[in-house]
C-alpha cells in the first residue's frame, strides 16, 4: 500500500472521504480570467517558478496552480446554462458539478493541510457547503444545476483566494513536511497540494470531451 503501485485510488479516496462528514490551442490561448487567479497576469501567466509574496517551492506551486487553472477555464469560460448541466448520459457528471468538485476538492486540502485536521473531520458547514459536490454522483445530478458560469468561478475564486493567503503565511520548511501516515504513503504537503493541482488537469480532459459532445457545438 505504501509505495508506488499501491491500488489506493487517490480521487476514489477524496470520493469515499466526502461521503463521511475530473487541443493544444486551448493550452496556448490566454483567456480573460482574471477572476480565477489573482496573483498572475496575463505577462507573467507562462513563467513557472517562484513568485512574490511566498517562499520559493510554495511561488513554484502557485505559478503551477495559476498556470492549470487557466487552461482548466478555457474551454468552459463562455458556457450557457444548458452547457454547464448537460449530461453525456445518465451516469455522467455536468460540467458545472465538475467546476465545483474542484473547488470542493481545495477547500478540504485546505482543511487537513492548514487546519491540521485529519480527513473527512470536517464542520458541518463545510459538509454541508462541498461534500455534494466533492462526492458527485446522482446527487450533484439532481442538485448541482441551474447555475451560470459565475456561480462556479465566484467559488473556484473565494477558495483560491483562501489558499493564497493561507500559503503566503508559510515557509518552504513547511511544504516538505511529511505525512507519514497519509493513505498513499509517506506524503508530504508539496505532493498534497500537487496533487490539487493535477487533480484539476485531470478533469480538464473530461470538460473538453463533453464540450465535443454539447448539442451546442454540434448543430
């Protein structure tokens, strides 16, 4: 189980957890988003590495998750209602759902990692606020819907924003520190918050297949 083969699945382990308390242009085109990430212009958007106002492995990770983020956001960024809940078939998770996964998915590393609370020892307000969302399924089909593309980058934003100022405050010592008892073995806070950020690259697939299969981009 500890070591690089194990069969723990990290994104089933974030799925389970919840319940008890996802073309090149599209990589090179630099939308608008502001909104998303605040620490990154348009200038500085393709300059990975370290960044003003953190430590220098902290600035890296940023200038990585700033970087995700407006790629994750490009498909998706000028998407009606209807295209945010379509569904592909009866199994699938909206894109809308997905956006707010990803915000879910933040702010319960910022709960463990910042808090220094185990996982799944959540309060009952963020329970309440992200386990639908993280968890997906039938549920976040039935409630996550109805809602504009504002709606899900004010939440992908207010937890950012949280992560930003919550790193600022920490030092390159404390990114290294390992969990010794992490699922996936011993882990430590920069492969946590990686994670994070790759957790985003991973969905980004999934948006750009749905948006191939949107009744709007097929008429």
């Amino acid at each position: 189980m500890k070591n690089e083969h194990s069969n723990f699945d990290r994104r089933q382990f974030i799925r389970k957890s919840s319940l008890v308390a996802l073309g090149t242009s599209s990589l090179f085109a630099l939308p608008n988003t502001t909104m998303a990430y605040p620490q990154t212009t348009q200038d500085e958007i393709n300059i990975i590495g370290p960044k003003k106002g953190f430590s220098p492995q902290i600035g890296t990770l940023v200038s990585m998750m700033d970087w995700m983020r407006m790629v994750i956001l490009h498909p998706v960024k000028e998407m009606s209602i209807e295209d945010l809940d379509y569904l592909v078939d009866d199994r699938a998770n909206s894109i809308g759902a997905m956006l707010w996964h990803l915000a879910a998915t933040e702010r319960f590393y910022q709960i463990h990692t910042f808090e220094g609370k185990n996982w799944g020892d959540w309060s009952e307000e963020d329970k309440l606020k992200w386990s639908t969302a993280s968890a997906l399924g039938e549920e976040a089909r039935k409630v996550i819907k109805g809602n504009d593309i504002n709606f899900y980058l004010k939440k992908l934003k207010d937890v950012r924003d949280v992560t930003l100022k919550e790193f600022a405050k920490r030092d390159d010592k404390w990114l290294m520190t390992v969990d010794k008892e992490w699922p996936w073995g011993p882990t430590n806070n920069y492969c946590k918050w990686f994670h994070v950020c790759e957790h985003e690259s991973n969905h980004n697939g999934q948006f750009k297949f749905i948006k191939s299969r949107l009744p709007s981009e097929n008429k």
